[in-house]
C-alpha cells in the first residue's frame, strides 16, 4: 500500500457517453486512485445539485421529529427503519477496541421490494418494503434519490469492473437486483472531552461494493493512511466522496482497496450526511475474478455468499439484529 496525504478528485464525465476512449482512461484513473487510496471525489457525476439539497433536506425534518415519531418507524427486520443513537456498535471493527456504541442516529431506506418481487417470494435476506414517517413528501424525495444513486452506481461499477481488467457484463448479472441503502444519518456535536474511544462513526471498513457520500459542511471525516495517520476529507462542492469496501476488494483479490475511515465531530455543531451503499445482491457468491488472480497474486480469499456474510455483521452490530440469547 502507498502512503497518501491527500484524496484525489476524478472526472466522471465518461460514464454519461458511449466513448470507450474515454472509459479506458477512466478505468485507468479509478484503478490507480482505488489502487492506492481506496478514497477519491468525483465530479461531473451527473446527480442534480437540487435533489442533493432536497433528501438533505428531508433527512433534517426526520431527525427533527419527536422521539415517539421515530421510534414508530424504528429499525426491523428488515434493516428498514429508524436507527437510535446508541443502538449500533462495530464491534467487529480490526481497527479500534469499540466498546460504546456510535454516537448517532438514522434512517435507512433500502431497496423497494413489493410482495411480487422475486426476492420477497424467494425469502431472500433483508427482502421486503420500506417503512415510511409520516412526512408530506418525504418519500418521494428520498426515493428519487435513491433510484438516481442507484444508477450512478451501476455507472460506477461498469467502470471498476474495467478497472480490474472484467468485462462490466461479467459483472452486471450480480447487480440486476441490487443491494442497496440509503442511509440518512444525523450526527449530534461531540464533547470534546469525551473519552478517546467515542465515535460519530468508530473506525471501521465498509462492508459492500461502492460507497458514495454525500456530507455537509460540518466536517469529520477522516480517512486512514497505510502509516495510520488519520486526515480529512471535508466537503468539496459538486462532488461525492466515492470508497471501495470489503466485496470489492475480494472481488478486485486485493487489488482495489478498502480503506479504514471514521467520523469524530467536534464541530458544536449538528452533522448530516447522506451515505449511499451500492451493493450486489444477497444471493451473489464473492470469488476473486481470473482477471485478478495470477501466479504472483494467487487467491487471497474464500468464496463468500454476500447475504451470510451481511447476515453475521449486521447481527455483530445492531441491536435490533441480535440473536436471543
């Protein structure tokens, strides 16, 4: 892994055209930048300025509900649902020794799965409906932009399939029903004298394909270089923050990194952000792809079925998830 000081920022424009030129120094910069920093912006990503403001927007009139609102749409099954502060912890995180939970609250909109979904008639994990508050147009505010994260991210992995030498058809099939979550988080100011092991968001790796973020002004993101120095990566206007996570870097067997961030706000002031995870679906089995393994890098990593393996974090982290004891 190369030592970095600073994220870069890439020009996305190619996803929008058919310039296979184009797409080639794309998947070019995308495997250099998630090659050796596993963090880069991206610009010219195609998604209004104006449905960013609104699901911000949205997501702060959740939050400024009473408790007894939230908690009627809290957290189920599902993974569908409003996230109380102090109810989600990695403990499964390699990076810290997380005892206390993330200081945080959510709401989490996943994939919209009706009764006639093939999902929902399989049994498939997490399959299944989203919940609602009961807020004039929040629902159709959030879910226009969910439905254009989504396509941006079938974008995105047409060009980190490329980058990783995959043909994007070999990869398109584990995508046709995604998984995905939008998840709108509020992060309320931390006392600075609160002990070291208190996060907004522990340090941890995030656990799917592709991560892409949306944040405010307020600041607190930090990413982690390969030396374990923490830098941040504050807002850019235009632009989302855009991260490799686990699957891909098993797929990549390595070679696209998952890199350790967390979120410690000392603003005094209220963050918001809005992450986007881009994910296949439950059913996929993880296998390196030939285009990654070789006689130097031979097979790092077991088969995973994805569904198992969110199955064993979300039980690891939540406590809506928990098995009885």
């Amino acid at each position: 892994m190369t030592e970095f000081t600073e994220i870069p920022v890439i020009d996305v424009n190619a996803i929008h055209g058919d310039d296979e030129q184009a797409k080639r120094c794309l998947a070019t910069r995308f495997a250099d930048t998630y090659g050796t920093t596993g963090f880069g912006y991206i610009k010219n990503h195609g998604v209004p300025k104006d449905l960013i403001d609104r699901v911000f927007q949205a997501s702060a009139r959740f939050h400024a509900l009473p408790a007894r609102a939230k908690m009627a749409v809290e957290l189920n099954g599902q993974h569908r649902g409003f996230i109380p502060i102090n109810t989600s912890t990695d403990i499964n995180s390699k990076l810290a020794d997380v005892r206390k939970p993330n200081q945080s609250e959510s709401f989490m909109i996943m994939r919209e799965d009706g009764p006639d979904s093939p999902d929902v008639q399989a049994g498939a994990y997490l399959a299944g409906p989203n919940q609602w508050p009961d807020l004039e147009g929040f629902k159709a505010d959030v879910m226009a932009y969910h439905d254009a994260m989504a396509g941006l991210g079938r974008r995105l992995m047409d060009i980190a399939a490329r980058a990783i030498g995959v043909d994007p058809d070999e990869v398109a099939p584990a995508f046709e029903r995604p998984t995905t979550w939008l998840r709108l988080l509020y992060y309320p100011p931390a006392n600075p004298m609160d002990d070291d092991d208190v996060f907004g968001s522990a340090p941890h790796t995030d656990f799917g394909c592709l991560t892409i973020l949306a944040q405010d002004d307020i600041g607190g993101l930090q990413v982690q270089t390969p030396a374990g120095k923490w830098i941040d990566a504050p807002r850019i206007p235009g632009t989302f923050v855009v991260n490799v996570g686990d699957m891909l870097h098993r797929w990549s067997n390595g070679r696209l990194l998952s890199t350790p961030h967390r979120v410690i706000n000392l603003s005094g002031k209220s963050r918001y952000s809005c992450p986007f995870f881009f994910d296949p679906n439950v059913a996929t089995t993880i296998v390196p792809f030939a285009s990654c393994v070789s006689e130097e890098n031979p097979s790092r990593f077991e088969p995973t079925v994805f569904g198992e393996f969110l199955k064993q974090e979300l039980e690891a982290g939540y406590d809506k998830h928990k098995k009885a004891p």
